[in-house]
C-alpha cells in the first residue's frame, strides 16, 4: 500500500520540513523536562538561575575592576594587553567548539536513539536541539565567561552592552559552525574509508599546527584571524561607532544563520549513511580468549572491554589525552604549571562515563549482579579500570606537554607525579559516589550519548573542575620549593580522605537495597 502523502491532508501537513522541524524542537523539549520531577525539577531551575546570574556578572563585572579599560580616566591602556589576546580567545572559542563536536559526533542528541525510533525526529530538529543544548555544557559556559568577561574588562563601563552583542552573536557563530563542521567529519567518517580518511585529516591539521609553532609562525598567524573583526565591533559599539557595529553584526547574524543551514543539510546528508563505527562494533564476532585467572580478573577485564569497544568513550578519551598536551605544547608550559593538567584530564575522562560507570553495563547490569561473585569485588574492578583509564589518559598529556617544558628538577617531577595520582583518586571517588548515589539509564552506544542529563552533566563539570583545579594549584606552588617532601606530604592526607570515602561508597554498593535500586534504574 502507497504511504505518499494525497491531495486530501490537510494543508498544515504539506508546510515545508524546515518549518515542522522547527517547530518540533519546543516539544521534544518539554519532553525531555517532564523526565524532571520533584526535587529534580527544583535543582534544573535553579541551575538555570545561577547560569544565568553567572553570565550577567561575568559580562557587566570585570568592566570595574582596578585596570579596567576607562577605571581610571583613560581608555584602552591598561587594559591593552588583554585587547591584544582578545581575537585569540575569540578564535579559541571556535577552535574547542569544533573538536568537542567532531569528536562526540556532532554534538548533543535531543532524543536517544532508541526512543527516536519511536518516535521519529527530523535531522534538522536533531540539530537545533543539539544547538539550544550546547550551553548546557560546563566547557561551553567557561569560554563564554572567559571571553565575555575579558571583552568587559577591556572596553569598560562606556558601552558596555552595545559591546557585547557582537560577543554574544560570535558565541552563536561558532556553536553554529562548530555543529556545521562536526557533521561534516560524521558524514565523512561514515563514507567509504571514512575512518581513514578523518584520520589522516587530523594527522594533515596535527603536523601543520607543529610546523607553525617550531617555526614562530602561530602568533603571527593569530593576529591576522577574522576574528579581529568581532573585537573591533566591541570597539565600535563601545566607542559609538555605529555604521561599524551595524555593519559587524549583520555580517554576524547572516553567517550564523548560513551555518544553522549548512548543519541542517549535512544532519539529512549524514542520516542517510550508515554510522560504521557503531554497527561494526554490534556486529563484530569477537574470538574467545583464555579463562582468567581470577573473579577480579575476569571481572576486569570485562569493564575494560565495555571501555574500549564504546565509540564516544574511545573518541573522547583520545580528545582529552591530545588536545590539553598539544595545547601546553604550543604555550611551552613550564613544569610547575603542568601539574594543572591531570586535573583537567581526569576531570574530563569522569564525564565520559565515570559519573554513572554503571550505566556502561546496560542491561547487562542484570546479568552481572547475578553472578556468584561478591559485591565488593565489582565495585572493586570498576575502581582499577576507571584509575587506569584517568592515568593513562593523563600521563599521555604529560608526555606530550614535557617535550617543551625542559628538563625538569627532582621537586617538579615530584609535584607533578604527586598531583596526577591525588586529582585521580579525587575524581574516581567523587563519580563512583554519584555513580551509586545518582544512577540514570543511558545507552552509551551511540556516538554522541552523554552519561548523564544535560543540566546534571553541569553541575558534576563545575564541581570536578573546581577541586581538581584547586588541588592542581596547590601542587604547582609545592613544586616552586626546592625541597621535594612537601608534595607528599600534602598528597597523604589528600589520599587518605579520598580513600576513606571511596571505602564508604563500596559499603553502600554492598548494601542489596542500594545495588538493587542502581541495577534497576541503569537497566531500565
């Protein structure tokens, strides 16, 4: 029987798929809201309230901070070293937004996909749905502050909204292109010899980015990005040069909307290719291996297995033992500032999966609870692969950032081996306690799943940045002294009390009522 559409349906039905696309995006949102009730509900709102309040004083604060632009009668003097790094930054906000996108897939699913066969989404509302989402990321917000705030500090209280704007509609520019770029990458990964060929995209962008910083190009090519011209239509509306701003912000407001279109072509483009990586995996015959020679054994070796075979977790994990070591790499971080870096990288490793480990079991969480084998010993074996998985991500990093760090003194070394186990430990007790205490059902198969709802994801981002940060501050003060047992003795109690609650998180997951409650809810 013909499913094509006739002359009878009702003219609302035959409106563009553009215009139903976008309207289908406000229910899928509500949708997606109704998950949230009670308590839940309360800490979503909230949450929005302090973003929102965080974003009004990252952009309207700085402007009257001592050396502000115009704090002190002048304009734009000292202040000036901060305007010269402002088309950097601003160029810095488009580059993360691209890798965090390609490397999860194209960014963020309005609706899981086994609920979407169900319930049938269009590509284009999976895309604007995957853009209003965008925010909802701790990483996104933290550049957005960053550049707002340094935009303020810049051209100071005259004009400051008017300065602004261009700032704001540079945030929706590059998410816009950012989304537009990542499904490219996903429609060429899917093609034939995609992988191949994405790869050898990566290594072209990789080595051309180290030729420009061993030859001192890179600087000189950042103060000629385009988006200078984002910085000087903050000047404009700062200064009231209105046929300039004017100008700057139609610009803005025709590429994003160019790029809004190009993203929603390239969504139908990539959903008509199969996603390769994800079906190889399902469909892969794996050859038996020998039987373990343990309960823990063979209980680690299945977790590492859920790891490694999982296609976000594999991309992702890639991303954050790259990207911040390739980054340090170009600034020639020195030692004492490189203990920062396991911090960002376990905390980034923990988002992955960490802060709902279980959910990586599916509804395999059944099977495995019920096996003759002790509680403890899982939660066990969860604790040693996540630890490895955080390490060795972290120690590439390090790799990476030592090559133009020098040669470092017996203290460094010390502080920084110190910081990378103490932020470990952290970040592996901080997620398997939200793991038990805050289970959610996700299928971490697909290549953009996230391990948590958006707004919960925000909420672990701040608090795992804001202690691993801290913590990775306090070592790089310990490696400036020249006596080295001052970052052990600093780590022992850090390490003692980690433990301690790690030790109580296990007590709870031996409890059959808690393990109960968190199998249930992740195999659900």
């Amino acid at each position: 029987m013909s499913t094509a559409r006739s002359w009878t349906e009702r003219a609302r039905d035959r409106e563009p798929e553009a215009r139903r696309a976008t309207t289908d995006v406000v229910p899928l949102l509500r949708f997606r809201g109704a998950a949230l009730r009670g308590r839940s509900r309360r800490t979503a709102l909230g949450a929005f309230g302090v973003i929102a309040v965080l974003t009004v004083l990252a952009a309207w604060l700085p402007a009257y901070l001592p050396g502000a632009a115009g704090s002190d009668g002048q304009t734009l003097v000292l202040s000036a070293d901060i305007l010269l790094l402002l088309p950097s930054a601003y160029l810095g906000v488009l580059v993360i937004a691209i890798v965090s996108a390609v490397a999860s897939g194209g960014g963020r699913e309005l609706l899981p996909r086994e609920q979407a066969v169900a319930f049938p989404v269009s590509p284009t509302t999976d895309h604007l749905g995957a853009l209003l989402m965008a925010p909802l990321n701790i990483a996104w917000l933290m550049q957005g502050w960053t550049v707002l705030g340094a935009t303020a500090f810049v051209v100071g209280t005259r004009g400051l909204p008017a300065a602004q704007v261009p700032v704001l509609l540079w945030l929706f520019v590059a998410t816009a292109l950012a989304q537009a770029v990542a499904w490219t990458a996903e429609w060429v990964r899917r093609g034939p010899r995609g992988d191949w060929t994405l790869r050898l995209l990566v290594l072209v962008l990789i080595v051309t980015t180290a030729v420009l910083i061993a030859t001192d190009r890179l600087v000189p090519l950042l103060d000629e990005a385009p988006t200078l011209q984002v910085a000087l239509a903050a000047l404009y509306g700062s200064g009231g040069a209105w046929a300039g701003w004017f100008t700057a912000i139609a610009w803005l407001v025709v590429l994003g909307v160019l790029a809004v279109v190009a993203g929603a072509l390239m969504a139908h483009a990539v959903s008509r290719r199969p996603a390769r990586d994800e079906l190889r995996l399902e469909s892969s015959v794996q050859s038996p291996r020998t039987n373990p020679a343990s309960d823990f054994a063979a209980l680690v070796r299945t977790d590492r297995v859920g790891i490694w075979r999982s296609v976000p977790l594999r991309r992702g994990l890639a991303v954050l033992a790259v990207l911040p070591g390739l980054v340090a790499l170009a600034g020639a971080l020195e030692w004492a500032m490189l203990c920062i870096l396991p911090g960002l990288v376990a905390s980034g490793g923990a988002l992955l999966f960490g802060v709902n480990s279980w959910c990586l079991d599916g509804r395999g969480a059944l099977w495995r609870d019920s096996l003759p084998v002790a509680a403890t010993v899982a939660f066990a074996s969860r604790v040693m692969v996540l630890v490895e998985v955080l390490l060795l991500a972290s120690l590439l990093t390090l790799l990476l950032a030592s090559v133009r760090a020098g040669v470092p003194t017996l203290s460094q070394l010390v502080a920084v081996l110190c910081a990378t186990v103490v932020v470990t430990v952290q970040v592996v007790g901080a997620s398997l306690r939200w793991s038990v205490r805050r289970p959610f059902s996700v299928d971490m198969r697909s290549a953009r799943a996230t391990p948590a709802p958006p707004l919960v994801m925000v909420g672990y981002s701040a608090r795992l940045a804001l202690s691993t940060t801290l913590t990775g501050m306090m070592f790089t003060v310990t490696a400036r002294i020249s006596d080295w047992h001052w970052s052990v003795l600093i780590a022992v109690p850090f390490l003692l009390f980690s433990s301690y609650r790690l030790v109580g998180t296990a007590q709870q997951w031996a409890d059959p009522v808690v393990r109960s409650r968190v199998v249930a809810t992740v195999a659900s």
